[in-house]
C-alpha cells in the first residue's frame, strides 16, 4: 500500500508539472523578416531560433501571432506568457525576465529613390512634410521622444508603410530593418533601386526572448542555456543567413 501511495504521489507530480510545462503561451507579432507569416505559417528568423531552443528544451509551447498591442498586454497581464522579438530598453528591464540576444538588428528610413528632395540628415528627417510609421510600439515611440512632430502613425501592419510610400502618400517610411525592407519589397515586386535608404540610423539595438515576471526561473535558465548551445553550434548563424539578404540590391 505504502509503495503504490508513493508511486500515486510521483505520477501526480510529474502530471503537475506537465499541465504547469503546458500553461505558457509564447506570443509574437508580424515583423518580417523576424516573425511573420507566410502561406498560412508562421516563420522568419526568430521564429526559428524560439523553434530550434524548444528542440532543446524539449518544450512544445503553442505559438501565437497576434497584433502589436495584443502580444504587449498578454506580456504584461497573462500569467506564464513568453513574447518574442523584444527590443530590451531601460524600461522594460525589470519588467521581463531575458533570453538572448537572438539577433541584431539597425532601422533607417526609407524614401523613394525618385524623390525630388533626397533626406540626408536627422535635421531633414524632422523637417520632412509628412513620415509615416507604425501606430504602435517602441520605434513610434521613439520617434516621438526625439521631438517629430510629422509622424503618420496610420499604418498597422508594415506592408502599409509601403503601400503608401508607393502611392505617394507620404514622403518617408521608418519600421523595418534593411532585411525587412528586403523581404517586403519582394513580397511587393518592388523593383531593384526604387527605396532608397536614409543615411540616417534611428536605431541598433538586440532582439530578445521576454518572460513574464511570474515565469519559472528554471525555465529562462534552460532557455537561456540551449540558445547558447544554438551559439556553440552554429546553428544560431545558419538560421540568420537564410533570412539576411540587402534591400534593393
């Protein structure tokens, strides 16, 4: 009796900490060519790497792509909740528990090659009629921080900022990495030379893993721990050149 009690406790424990393994959440948002979807799967960059540390780990979370917003708030207020990719700023510091980082990234703006007026410095950048960016997160943010006051913040998906760009409704696009305008100016049949890139960096910065407060240190720590084997192995590289490629080469 006394050994099927015990064995009873241990299939309970194990079926615990299964059903806890099975509660968290792993949210993202479409960014290409980090996280985004294509022909109904989701993929990119990150979402390899999320991928290949959960191969590792032997986890099997559930991947979810929602809106900016929506992946922020499920972060912020939804137990055991895991978000990539994240941009670690001083603020959001103590707010997450960090893996990474998973891959560098640099933001310029882009213009029309044809337009009458080229930018070339941050003073023109703010001077431009109209800039056209995300309605939400930290790059909007930022923008504003620095004192614009031109900024369209319309766009909820970045294929937006080039659907107005090429219909002339604004002048200037800021959201995407050199690889992102890549990705969607062939998405677009963008033609070769027809972005040109501001020589004005807004942005460098490390794309992250975020947890949530309340998430098992044993799990960010295992995380943490396969990402750096990932690193040893080369995996890491391999997974980041099949995605690197120059915009409007």
């Amino acid at each position: 009796m006394k050994v099927s009690t015990w064995t009873a406790g241990l299939l309970i424990l194990i079926l615990s900490s299964m059903a806890t393994a099975e509660q968290y959440q792993i949210v993202t948002e479409e960014w290409a060519p980090y996280n985004y979807q294509e022909q109904g799967q989701l993929t990119g960059m990150t979402t390899e790497v999320v991928r290949a540390i959960m191969a590792v780990t032997g986890d099997d979370f559930d991947i979810q792509l929602v809106p900016s917003l929506r992946a922020t708030r499920a972060l912020n207020l939804e137990p055991r909740t895991i978000m990539y990719s994240l941009f670690r700023t001083a603020k959001r510091e103590s707010l997450y528990k960090w893996v990474g980082p998973i891959a560098e990234v640099s933001i310029h703006p882009y213009q029309l090659a044809s337009a009458p007026q080229p930018v070339y410095s941050l003073e023109q950048l703010m001077r431009a009629p109209r800039i056209t960016t995300r309605n939400a997160g930290l790059i909007p943010d930022l923008l504003v921080s620095l004192g614009f006051d031109n900024l369209d913040r319309s766009a909820v998906r970045n294929q937006q900022l080039y659907l107005m760009l090429l219909a002339g409704r604004t002048e200037i696009i800021i959201g995407d990495t050199n690889s992102g305008v890549a990705h969607y100016s062939r998405q677009l049949d963008i033609a070769p030379g027809m972005l040109r890139q501001v020589p004005v960096e807004i942005y460098r910065a490390s794309l992250y893993i975020a947890f949530s407060k309340d998430s098992d240190d044993d799990l960010v720590a295992a995380w943490s721990e396969a990402l750096e084997q990932l690193q040893e192995s080369g995996e890491l590289e391999r997974i980041r050149l099949r995605y690197v490629q120059p915009a409007n080469p």
